[in-house]
C-alpha cells in the first residue's frame, strides 16, 4: 500500500486502470476512470455495492460536464455558477459516451465537481472523469481521512492520494430536476435552504422515496457496527447500561464525546463519521446520540443520524 501526496504517481495508477483513494472535501472516493465499464466493475465489486446504485461522475473543470450531459436546465447553470466547485452533484440526461454501468441503465448521470484542491488538480490532469464513490464497504461509514481509507480498503488498493481530513465530512447534496422542479435526492454539504435561495424557489424533498435509486439513498447506511438510538436535539439523557454510552451534540460534562466542538454544524458535519469508526473500536455495546439542531448542516447530519441507526 503507497500512501502519497504525488499527484503524478495518482494519475499513473488510474491511466493503468487501477482503483485509488481520493481526497474530496466531502468523503474520500474509491476513484477510478469513469468511462471505462471494466474499472467500473471492479468498484462495484470491491464496495460489495448493488448494481442498481449507480456512482458519481467527478470532473475537474465545469465545461467538462458537456461532454458527460446534454439538454442542461438553466436552473443547473445557476447552482453550477453558485457551488461549484463544492459538495453539489447535479443529477443530467447523460451523453452516449457515458456507461451504462455507471448509471446503473438510467438516462441520467450524477456529475459534481469537487473543491478538493489535490483532487482538482488530478481531474484537471486526466482525459476521462472519475467515478468516486466513498471508500468504504456498502453501507458502512465514510471515510473522511486516508487511514480510514486504508483501514476499509487496505487489501483491495494499492494506492491512497493523502489529503489530509476531509474538509466536510458529509457526502454532497444530489439534485435533480424534472419538469419545473427542483428536486433534492440526498442531503449533503450544502443545505437546501443555500439552494432553494440562489434559485428563488421551493425544492421537492425526494430523499426519503424508497422507489428511487440514487447515492446515499439506501434506508440502512453510513451504518456502524454498534447499535445506534438517536436522541432528540436538547433532550437530557444518561446512560444507564455499563456498556452503553451518551455523545451529545455539543460538549456537555455528562457525555462520553460530543458530535461538534463548538456547537456549529461546519464541526458536527466533519466530525460525525470519524466519531462513529472511533466508536466501533470501543468495547460499548449501545450509542446515544443527540441528533444535531435543525439549522445549517444539520438536517444532512441528522439523515445521516437516521440511516445508522436503523436496525439490520
């Protein structure tokens, strides 16, 4: 296992047609060439993913999403104009050269570009874009630091673009539109409200609708190997069970950890996924979590909150 910062020696391992760890402000991704259904495959393998879950193109530049999809709405221009580059996947009718496999058969591609500056600069050095899921098993928590990557992943790759932590900490928020609305599949770094106030228009929550299959949609995800049971946002609690314990959401004298430092949800967000792995090391059979306040980032904490918590 090579863990680099050596962007050159990233490209050299994708050109070959092999898997990476990638740095995002968001997540780190299982990265490969995005066009190529036999680099595909092996993600979808390695994750142990469904092939109804279709993978997020990654670009380096905004024009490239030309090449990737056609029929634009104006109201994608905008949000691209807005966030990008940042924690926004665009959910476009797709072009031909896009695989199906990448799209899991549908007419339509999940596209972002991230704001990572390692990951920018591999994408702006490639002839293809980059499927990037997050490096870690399906439906198992995220990783958001190169040796989370390496401790998920370790027997599977060869090679990690160290980025230090992720920025974030929270997958991107996925949007689609159909017809004259906006509608939110996931979401993610950037809150609805952020959208809905660059566009002057309401957005159609889609995220919880189980006949749909985008990233992140899953009723069981981001999912540790402990038991989860979240507590409503400012509700006391004490654990009672030697073996159970309580994280609040800020630092409070009678919890075992706290979700964010300082009580924003900028921390909570970057902070969650590396508390819930740490957590699984711990001997704890039971984990109470204060759900995070309904403002900024944390209604994405709190669908995230939900998804782990939900019994197998």
């Amino acid at each position: 296992m090579v863990i680099s910062q050596n962007i050159e020696l990233a490209k050299k391992n994708l050109d070959s047609g092999k898997l990476i760890g990638l740095p995002t402000e968001t997540v780190y991704g299982l990265a490969g060439n995005a066009l190529d259904p036999d680099v595909i495959l092996n993600i979808y393998e390695i994750k142990k993913r469904p092939f109804f879950n279709p993978l997020i193109a990654h670009i380096g530049e905004k024009g490239q999403i030309n090449n990737l999809c056609i029929n634009i709405p104006d109201a994608a221009h905008v949000l691209i104009d807005e966030f990008w580059p940042g924690p926004l996947t665009l959910i476009l009718e797709k072009s031909e050269i896009v695989p199906h496999l990448l799209t899991s058969g549908s007419n339509k591609i999940a596209v972002r570009l991230p704001s990572h500056p390692m990951a920018i600069k591999l994408l702006q050095s490639l002839k293809y874009p980059l499927a990037a899921p997050s490096a870690n098993p399906f439906q198992y928590v995220s990783p958001t630091s190169a040796q989370h990557v390496i401790d998920q992943l370790g027997k599977s790759i060869s090679f990690v673009l160290d980025g230090g932590p992720c920025s974030i900490g929270i997958e991107s928020t996925i949007i689609g539109f159909n017809n004259n609305e906006v509608e939110v599949y996931r979401l993610g770094g950037i809150p609805v409200k952020a959208i809905e106030k660059i566009l002057k228009t309401k957005t159609k929550p889609m995220f919880m609708d189980k006949k749909l299959t985008y990233p992140g949609q899953g009723k069981k995800h981001y999912s540790p190997k402990k038991k989860i049971f979240c507590i409503s946002h400012g509700e006391s609690f004490k654990a009672e069970k030697s073996k159970s314990i309580f994280i609040s959401w800020k630092p409070d004298s009678k919890s075992f950890d706290s979700i964010s430092l300082d009580g924003s949800t900028r921390s909570g967000a970057s902070r969650l996924f590396s508390i819930l792995r740490r957590l699984d090391a711990t001997e704890f059979e039971e984990i109470y979590i204060e759900r995070a306040p309904n403002r900024g980032l944390g209604p994405a904490i709190n669908d995230r909150l939900t998804r782990a918590s939900h019994p197998s």
